[in-house]
C-alpha cells in the first residue's frame, strides 16, 4: 500500500514570475518566520538533506538533532573548527507560485553550555518521536535569498 499523499495537479497560473533577490536581514527575518527548514551538510563526501524544525536566536539557526546523527558526528570530527553547512527554508505557495527562500551559509557547531542546551531545549521542541539530545547553532557567514513575485 502507498501512504503517499495523492496530489492534484496545480491549477494552471496566468502572468510570468520574476525572482526579487532579498537583502540578508530580509531573508533572516523571513527564516524566522516559519518552522521548518532543510541543513546540508557532508555525510560520506557526499551532500545530505534533512528537513528539521528550527529557531533563529540572535541571528543564529539552531537546532536539535541526535547524539548518533551524522551531523554531530561531523561537527565533533572537526576540532572544534566546526563544519560547514548550509540551511534553506522557505514559504512557497504552489497556486499562485509566489513566495519565497532564504539560504543560509555557515559553521555549525555543538552548543555545549548547560544554559544555553537547556534553554533550547525549552524553546525548540523536535517534530518526531525520535530523541534529540544534542543541539547545534549554524553562525551564518553568508545569507541570501529570492521572492518570487508576479512580472507585472
């Protein structure tokens, strides 16, 4: 049996779109506005996505992943340098084809200090049943981002 959703074909959308770059402040702000949000980082040399739920705190991504997970294991093999990632949210609405998608690219690192893994824990409350006992903080050194818009 497929537990896929069926989807309806998209209705069929007058007008052309233009893409509208966004300026970094915009994009973050716009990344804070919603929930959910996909990291990528190297795992095996090769990229790897996974969708996770997130908040942004003084300009910083966190969030919570486990003590197993191929991120954490990267970022502990970096020496503290942390690891490169890069984390993409966005808010598209598939009818009329506008929204938006921000990027953010940076280091992430562990967050280690009791203070801080228990405040995010209290703030950030993982999407599966699955135990998410670390927690990382992406530090954005670049953060770009486009809203798609109608041409006219």
């Amino acid at each position: 049996m497929n537990d896929a959703p069926t989807r309806s074909p998209a209705p069929t959308v007058t007008g052309r779109r233009r893409t509208v770059e966004l300026d970094p402040d915009e994009a973050l702000r716009l990344l804070a506005g919603v929930p959910l949000g996909r990291i990528v980082f190297t795992r095996q040399a090769l990229p790897a996505i996974r969708p996770v739920n997130h908040i942004v705190d003084d300009g910083q991504i966190v969030i919570r992943t486990h003590e197993s997970g191929a991120l954490v294991l990267s970022t502990r093999e970096s020496d503290g340098r942390g690891v490169v990632v890069a984390y993409e949210a966005d808010d598209i609405d598939t009818s009329s084809r506008l929204g938006w998608s921000a990027v953010v690219t940076g280091y992430c690192h562990l967050v280690t200090d009791p203070e801080d893994l228990a405040r995010y824990e209290r703030l950030l409350t993982p999407w599966s049943d699955q135990t998410m006992d670390q927690v990382v903080r992406i530090r954005p050194d670049l953060v770009t981002g486009i809203r798609l818009v109608e041409a006219g």
